[in-house]
C-alpha cells in the first residue's frame, strides 16, 4: 500500500522533474526566437553559399540540446578542422526538429539535425532541403507504457483506452504501428495529443490516461521514476533514426564541407561511446534533466554517422506513408529524391 509520505515524495520529485522542464523548454524557446527565426527573413539562399565560400566565412549549424550535434559543439573538433580553412561556426539552438527544418529551409542555417518525423512534414510542406546523413538506429529511445499494476498487460489490451502522444512524434507513429500489429484500429483507442513530454507526463502519473508515448531522455525518466510497464519500445516497428539535412542551395555548392562536418560528427560520437560518463555529464549540464534519466538514456544508444543508403530510406518512406494514411499529411510524397545515396559528400570513401 502506497503511504501519504510515499506520495508526497512522488510529487515532489515530479514537480522537479517539471520545473526543470518547463525552464530548459523556455531557454529553448528563447534561443528559438533570439538566433533562428529572426535571420530567417533577412537571409536568401544565394547568401548562404556565400557565407561559407566568400569572405566571410562562416558556417551555420542549428541544433538541439542533448543531440549529437550538441556532442559535436562541445567537443569542439569541427571547430579545430575548419579553422585550417578559415571558416568559423555559428551554432544557433531551437527547440525542436520543426524549428529546425523551418530556419534551415528559409535560409537562417544551413545545416542541421532532426528526427525522422520532421524531414516528411518539412517535405510535405514544399520546404526545399536534402538529407544528408543519419545517426545509427535508436529503436529503444522511445516506449509506450503504462503503470504498474495495469490491467493493461499486451497493445492489444488498449482497447479502449486513452493514449497520451505528441501528434506527429516518433512514439505516436510507434503506437501507430503496434496497435495496427495487434490487429486494433486507430479509433479502437482514444489518442490525447500532448504539446510536450512533461504535459504527457503529468497526465499520466495522474492517471488520466492509461498510456503513455514517450521519447528519451523523457522516456528514460518516466521509467526511472514511475517504474511503468513498458509494453513496447521501438524494436521491430521503428529504426527511429535522426538525420542530417542541408539547405538546399548550401548542399548544391559545399559537398566538401559537408563531407568534413559528417566526419567530425562521427569523430565526437565515437569518442562518446568510449566516454560516456562525460557525455552524461554535458548533456544533464545542456538540458537540466536528472542524471540517472541521461545516464539510462545514453547507456543504451551507440552513436555514430552513416551514410543513406536504400535499407534507411525504405523505413523512412514507411513513415512517410503511414503519416499520408493516418492523415497527418496531406499529399503522399517520395522521400528518396531528396535522400540522395553516394553523394560526393558520403563519409568512409
């Protein structure tokens, strides 16, 4: 039996957790609004080429807090390998994939780093950019859960239930696949779409929802305090990658660089699998998250760059197709043309 003291525990521990939260996502939004968005009005893509290749000199990378991009600032050897050709690096945070792809495609940045998710809807909104590399698989780094001693013990057992997910996020499309692999339909269950991780968790930690989709370091937190069931992760449904795009007009004109900034990238990721430790250590720093969360979180990812190949674009348009059939997107769209394989700035050549 569950005591007032243990309860009290449990809710102020989340109220940390939240607080914590809530102030990396208004740091993030503020990043947003002071670096990305506001260049991405005054800059065309003809200055994008110019900015690398002319005299100024300078490359722009858009980033997340707690991606292998914020690895790769950290560390600092892109820096060190472009400083032999006179080129700097402005690093501009946002808050999420979306964010992201909309600065890259309006000019503001010219490379950076998003989930799977964000490339189709930038692709389905008409945004002009390319993949130019991917992360290895994360299957594991996204879940869907319930609480411990749920009645709820398979997918199939949903039926029925409410089903806490972002809209359009990598555990929604994840919940997607399971349910159907049940044999359940999608209006079987009652999706609430969240605006965030901490909105999803506080829903269900106060049991108005009998699921959750979650995504880590988010997920590993969840599991870390709450000790839910996890029905499923992402193994066997979702390689769950993230990519590298390019702007465009920058990919057209610097597939050198490009090729230079994917390698640094798998330098700094395979020195994070061999020091992984300090890599907890900058990413608890960047997002203000508990330790333990970034420690299960990163202990069960392996990082590392690879090149597109046919075996990640046909997962990719699996999604793509799923988010047409479920009516997340409109337009059905082929995601290999802008999933160029054996570019000039492919890696390990």
């Amino acid at each position: 039996m569950t005591t007032i003291s243990g309860r009290l525990k449990r809710s102020a521990r989340t109220k940390v957790w939240l607080a914590a939260l809530m102030l990396t996502t208004a740091a993030f939004l503020s990043a947003c609004s002071s670096g990305g968005d506001k260049g991405a009005s005054a800059t065309t893509p003809n200055e994008i080429k110019s900015a690398v290749t002319g005299d100024a000199k300078v490359l722009r990378i858009g980033y997340q807090k707690g991606n292998t991009l914020n690895i790769l600032k950290e560390h600092g050897n892109l820096e060190k390998r472009l400083k032999e050709k006179n080129i700097t690096v402005e690093w501009k945070v946002f808050a999420g994939g979306n964010f992201l792809l909309e600065a890259l495609t309006a000019g503001s940045i010219d490379f950076g780093h998003a989930a799977d998710g964000s490339g189709v809807f930038a692709q389905a909104g008409g945004k002009p950019f390319v993949y130019v590399g991917s992360d290895l698989p994360n299957p594991e780094g996204m879940g869907i859960v319930v609480h411990a001693g749920s009645p709820v013990k398979t997918v199939a057992d949903l039926k029925g239930k409410k089903i806490a997910v972002a809209k359009g996020g990598n555990h929604h499309y994840l919940a997607v696949l399971a349910l159907e692999k049940a044999g359940l339909k999608l209006d079987d269950v009652k999706f609430v779409f969240v605006k965030d991780a901490s909105e999803g968790r506080a829903l269900f930690e106060t049991k108005q929802v009998d699921a959750l989709g979650s995504w880590d370091p988010f997920f590993a937190s969840v599991e870390n305090d709450l000790s839910p069931v996890t029905l499923t992760d992402g193994t066997g449904f979702s390689p769950n990658r993230t990519f590298y795009y390019a702007n465009e007009a920058f990919a057209k004109g610097n597939a050198e660089l490009i090729q230079t900034i994917l390698e640094e990238i798998d330098v700094s990721d395979k020195w994070a699998n061999t020091n992984k430790p300090e890599v907890v250590k900058q990413l608890t720093e960047a997002l203000g998250i508990d330790r333990k969360a970034i420690e299960r979180a990163v202990n069960r990812r392996t990082y590392g760059v690879e090149n597109l190949s046919p075996e990640i674009i046909e997962p990719q348009q699996k999604l793509a197709d799923t988010f047409h059939r479920i009516g997340l997107i409109g337009d059905k769209i082929d995601v290999a043309p802008l999933m160029p394989v054996r570019q000039a700035w492919a890696i390990g050549k």
